[in-house]
C-alpha cells in the first residue's frame, strides 16, 4: 500500500493536489508555544483566550499525522522526530478558528472532488472505492467519515490561505529583476581590508583590557542559563510497553517526593547531569528540543518535567539550577575581552586603510577614469586585492561569503565604475565589474509566464508566513 506513496510519479502528483487542496505544509512549526499545561478537564490548553478541549487538540493532531504520511509514506518514522507534529496540531487548531471567525467553510461537494483527485485512490485514473477503503484502514488508519473530516478541514485552509494572500501580486520590474538574479553571472575585481591582517600588530596592555572591559561590559552579558538533571527511558516507539511499565514505576517514585537519585537507582537507570547551558540553545546530551526549552525557562529549581517523548526515548527531567543573567568578572573572561579588543582595533584599522584606499581611487577617477586600477591601488594601499569566479545572486563567493551585497552593488556601477566600501563581518570592500553574463531575451520570453507563477507562489507563501507569525502572537494574548 505505502509503495503507491513512494511511487515518483504518483509523488508528485501528491505534492501538486497539497499545493492545491492543502494549505502549503504548516507555515511555522513549533507552534507549541501556543499550548497551555494541561489539566485534569480534559482540555489541552488554550487559543484566543478559548479552551481546546482534549478531544480537539488529538483531532488536529492525527490530522496532522494524515498529512505527514501523505507526504512522506513509509519514510514518515525517519523524519517524524524533525517535524513539530504536536506544533503542527495547534497551528492548524489555530488557522480552522480563524477561518471560522471569518465563516469560511467547504460543501460536501468540494470534498467528494478532492478526494477523487488523489491519484492513490485511483486505478487507471478513476477514483476507485475499494482502494479507498482499503488505504485508510491499513496506511492511514483513520474511518471514512474522520478523513472526509479532515480533507474538508484542508479546503477551509486553503480557502483562507487564498482570501489572506488575494492581494499579494508581481509586477513585470519584479519578475525581471528576480529572473536576473537567478541567472546572471558576473565576476568581480576587489581590494579587501581584512581585519585578520591586522591583528598581529595589535598587542593591547592590561589597562587597555580592562577600560575595554569598563566600557563595553554590557558586551560580555551570560544569559540566562539551566542546569538540568534528567532520566532517559529508551523505547523502540512511543507505545512501548516496557518502556510504558518503567514510566509507571519512576512516576510513582517521583510522586512520592523520592529524590531524582534514588528514584534512578530503584528504577535501573543512569542519573545525567547538562551541566549549565544556555537559553534557546541545544540541551547537553539531548540536543535541540525549543518546546522543551520553553518549559525549562519556565521552571523555577526542583521543578519536574516529564515524560517527554524524543527520539526513541522518553526524559524525565528536573531542574537542578536557575541562573540569572550577569557579567562575570574581568579575571574570569580576560581572553575573551582581549580578543574583542583586538578584534575591534583590527577592524578600525582595516576600515581607515580601505577608505584611505576610496579616496585615491576617486582622485584617479576624476582624473580620467579609464585609468583606474584595483591591483595598483590596492599595492599602494597594502591591501589585499583578487578576483572572483563568476557567480550568482544568492551564490557563495569563495573565500569571501554570500555574494547578495556584491552582486547588487556591481550590478549598479557604470563603466570603469567602482563600488563605495562594502562592510561584511570579515572587513571591507571595494570592487569593480570585471565581466557579466546578461541573461538571454528569448529564453526569458518563453520562461517568463512558469518563472512568474513560482515568484508569486513565493511572495504569497512569505506574505502568509508572517499572516501566521502574527496570528500567533494574538492567539496567544487573548
């Protein structure tokens, strides 16, 4: 049965009725944040101010798990861990009501269409009921009546994916710009003044170190940071029964106030230790986990959490300590501010060189402007100077970085023309077109109408992407 997912015909045909009958998969995962604790009533949290009940959240979320085999069949156990679904869930819980305020809604009729284009449920091209049947008892594993449900949910979104993003359009400047991004090539003469050129020179004594440190101590701010204690439960899926019959036993410590270490040891297992780790970043020994890390955040020491449910594990965890953020003292971070210092003085230096390096090339420039030369005036300079391979816009540039402030820039100079400075991290720039490959008229002509449904496929898709961003924010206030 998967193998007709896994078929690449019939694949892309899936993808395209999604983009049709689906909204684009979920906008933003992780929407987790969403979600309230749980209590006792059977509701699962809360969305503009109003109960989910625990029922609707487990709706969404075997919705959710409909899709995701849809979209990936019997791959879906390898990639589940990357994809939200819990977050997915309350995303979609959150867009139905919104479309609900807005009373958009799906006929019968537009269901029973829908279904018949899904080319799993067809032989020889024509929807077959036998097959239905068979593909949602044993790949989907949902009733008739709960997928039908569910597609007429997936229309409602649609719908209101189509009624936000309506306005969203592409000008013919617009679609020729981007064209040209995507497919010119130039390359670039430049003179650079790096900041790792300098540093060598630069030998700051303890009195430059610590007024550094005096005047730019906010720089050196520690986040805030946890510590963690935690269990790990290894279990060959989620309805593991052995790994289901040691969570009963450990909880039943737990709640009776046994220390975390001797419930590990009653329990056969290995208490960890993270050690101190930051706000938002990866959990030691864990990895990333940003639900589990709004928890933790939320937490005050000796609060338990768990069990979680990861990668063929489930974690009890506890937290062990809390700190705030601060500023160490000098002594402990002395490096890391000499560094800083260096580092800054390096770049002051590079940026007085490269625009001492700008003004003579104007003067030359002014003088007659054939006669401008990077590699002269950089060796007059001391500056470094190369020349790019012809790259792209949204390339990368060896040895340099992203190319999108280079490209740009070249793109806008006149003849024997050079560029104002360009400041990335590394340091400065000055560059000058060497050569450029236009993008050719008749091909864009015959391409123009496919590349100009893709960028506006784009635009809508970023415009509802920030639609979501701010529904979210105002399902969470309310």
């Amino acid at each position: 049965m998967l193998s007709k997912l896994r078929n690449k015909k019939i694949a892309k045909k899936v993808w395209i009725i999604l983009a049709i009958v689906v909204v684009p998969p979920f906008i933003l995962w992780g929407s987790g944040s969403l979600m309230r604790n749980r209590d006792e009533s059977g509701i699962a949290g809360k969305i503009f101010g109003r109960a989910v009940s625990a029922l609707e959240y487990k709706e969404a979320l075997e919705a959710t798990k409909t899709k995701a085999i849809m979209q990936f069949g019997d791959k879906l156990s390898e990639v589940e861990k990357y994809l939200d679904l819990q977050g997915q869930a309350w995303e979609r819980i959150m867009l139905l009501r919104e479309a609900a305020k807005r009373r958009i809604n799906a006929k019968d009729k537009e269901v029973i269409q829908a279904i018949a284009k899904y080319p799993f449920f067809q032989r020889n091209s024509v929807f077959d009921d036998r097959l239905y049947q068979e593909m949602l008892r044993y790949v989907f594993r949902v009733m008739p009546r709960t997928f039908e449900e569910q597609v007429r949910q997936d229309i409602i979104m649609k719908k209101l994916y189509d009624e936000t993003t309506k306005a969203v359009t592409v000008k013919d400047s617009e679609v020729q710009d981007e064209y040209r991004k995507a497919n010119e090539e130039m390359s670039l003469n430049y003179i650079a003044g790096l900041a790792a050129d300098f540093t060598k020179n630069i030998s700051p004594t303890e009195e430059e170190i610590r007024e550094y440190f005096t005047k730019n101590s906010l720089q050196f701010r520690q986040p805030l940071s946890f510590n963690v204690e935690y269990l790990t439960i290894q279990a060959k899926d989620k309805e593991d029964p052995e790994a289901k019959s040691k969570i009963k036993s450990l909880k039943a410590l737990l709640d009776k106030k046994t220390s975390f270490l001797t419930a590990a040891k009653e329990t056969g297992l290995t208490l960890k230790v993270t050690g101190l780790f930051m706000e938002n970043g990866p959990i030691p020994g864990i990895g990333w986990m940003p639900e589990v890390s709004n928890m933790i955040s939320r937490s005050k020491p000796g609060d338990l959490i768990g069990p979680i449910y990861a990668e063929n594990s489930y974690f009890f965890m506890r937290l062990a300590e809390r700190k705030e953020p601060y500023i160490p003292e000098l002594e402990t971070i002395k490096d890391a501010v000499k560094n800083a210092y260096v580092r800054e003085k390096s770049l002051e230096i590079a940026k007085g060189k490269t625009e001492d390096c700008l003004k003579k090339l104007k003067q030359v420039f002014q003088a007659n402007p054939k006669a401008v030369d990077l590699e002269r005036a950089a060796k007059d300079c001391r500056l470094k100077y190369d020349t790019t391979k012809a790259f792209k816009f949204g390339s990368y540039i060896e040895g340099i970085g992203a190319s999108d402030p280079f490209w740009t820039k070249a793109l806008a100079l006149p003849e024997n023309g050079f560029s104002d400075i360009i400041a990335i991290p590394a340091g400065f720039y000055i560059v000058k077109l060497k050569s450029k490959t236009n993008i050719d008229e008749k091909k864009f002509a015959q391409e123009k109408k496919e590349f100009t449904d893709r960028l506006l496929a784009q635009k809508r898709q970023e415009y509802f992407t920030k639609y979501v961003t701010a529904l979210q924010e105002k399902a969470k206030r309310f």
